[in-house]
C-alpha cells in the first residue's frame, strides 16, 4: 500500500485510487477521532461513526485540492472536516425545525 505520505501525495495529483488506500492505512485511527468528536456533540446530531467517516472521505476526495503534506496534516485535516460535517448536519437538523428553507 505504501507509506502515508506517498499515498497522500499521489492523492493531490488527483489519484482517486491513493486517497482510498491513505483512508484505509488509518481507518481505525480516524474511527478513534470521529468517536471523539461525536461524544462531544452526540446531542446535535444522529451520525454515528461510520457515516461521519464516509462523509469525510467524499469531502476529501471531492475538494481534491487539499494540500496535505504529512501524517500530522492529515489527522489535523480530518478532523477539522468531521468537525465540519457535523456542524453543517446539526444546521440542517435545526433549520428543519423551524420550518426549513
């Protein structure tokens, strides 16, 4: 599969192919950040684990411009995204609460 960093670089040349193995290299790692980050706001939110993971990895592979350069980043980068995602679920949660739109 490669180390990180490799498949990291090849995945900013837009192999779609290298993200998937980077996301897989560390899924377990990235399961322990997004269970994290859901215990924090599980109130706002019915993500579970495995759907904020997913929603990650589409977000990732779709910017396709994310300058990544290490490990560290990497980590940093996903959790500011799962972060992310859960925000924007939980306005999406409380706009249809008060009528969307």
């Amino acid at each position: 599969m490669g180390d990180l960093t490799t498949l990291l670089a090849a995945a900013r040349e837009g192999d779609h192919g290298a993200a998937a193995a980077a996301f897989s290299m560390v899924y377990g790692e990235l399961r322990k950040v997004a269970r994290a980050k859901l215990r924090v706001h599980q109130p706002m939110t019915l993500l579970n684990t495995t759907s904020l993971l997913h929603e990650c990895y589409l977000r990732f592979v779709e910017s396709g411009r994310a300058q990544i350069a290490d490990r560290a980043h990497f980590f940093a980068y996903a959790a500011r995204v799962m972060r992310s995602v859960i925000v924007d679920f939980a306005r999406e949660k409380l706009s249809e609460r008060r009528g969307g739109g």
